[in-house]
C-alpha cells in the first residue's frame, strides 16, 4: 500500500476513519483476537516500528538517557526525543497510561514466578512418600 499524504485527506475525514479503525480495535474481545486483528493489518515493519517505540517509551520511563536507549535499541536521537514528546504530551497522559501499564505486567510476571516456583515444590514434594505430609503442611 502507498502512502498517503495528510494533505490529501480532510482534516474530517481523517478523523472519521482513524475513528473508525480505533472503535474497530476497541471493540475486539480478546487478546487473541486483538494479536490477530493487528498481525493480518500491520506488516511486520510497521509491527517493529510501533513496538519499538513502546520500548522506548519504556526505557524513558525507567530514566535511561539518551544513549542508554540508543546504544540499546540502535535508534537515533531524533526518534527518542519524538517519542519522549509523546510520552509528555496531553499533559503527561501517555507517560501515565504507559507507567500503569508497567506496573500491572510487573505485578502480573511476579504473580506467574510465585505460581511456577510453587508448582515447581509442589511437584517435588509429591515426589515422595513421605514429603506429603509437608505439602499437606503448607497448603500446598
């Protein structure tokens, strides 16, 4: 598909079919569904490219500087510094949403540890007879 030029485009028009396609995400059901929706509509460089400033947005939140990101990632300058203009736009809304984000999938990766390493004694003091009874001990 080519490009298109925003100057081609009504500034209503736009509005109406990025609003569309915003209503259209919204609406999925399931994260699978949203995986699919996004993997069929986006070729895989735009996949990258949005991915990748999610990372750095990311990276921006942790207060890495500039060519902590850069020699990370391999992006240049200019791509940080438009991506930090994101991240502090509508009055920090982005940064906001992003920082929630991070904090529920670190709530969320501590969860499924304390579950492996449980199911992981679980499955060692089933191992033997006579570990039962600390497995009946702790709740296991």
């Amino acid at each position: 598909m080519s490009k298109v030029k925003l100057t081609s485009i009504s500034q209503k028009e736009r509005m109406e079919i990025v609003g569309d396609l915003f209503d259209l995400v919204y609406g999925l059901k399931t994260k699978k569904e949203t995986i699919d929706f996004l993997v069929g509509l986006l070729t895989s460089s735009e996949s990258l490219m949005l991915a990748r400033r999610v990372q750095i947005a990311k990276k921006l939140i942790e207060e890495k500087t500039y060519q902590e990101i850069r020699d990370d990632l391999k992006v240049s300058y200019n791509t940080i510094n438009i991506v930090e203009q994101w991240l502090n736009a509508r009055k920090g809304a982005y940064r906001k949403i992003l920082t929630n984000w991070l904090k529920e999938n670190k709530k969320q990766q501590k969860q499924e540890n304390k579950n492996y390493k449980r199911n992981n004694y679980t499955s060692l003091l089933d191992r033997y007879p006579q570990h039962r009874f600390l497995k009946d001990l702790l709740g296991l």
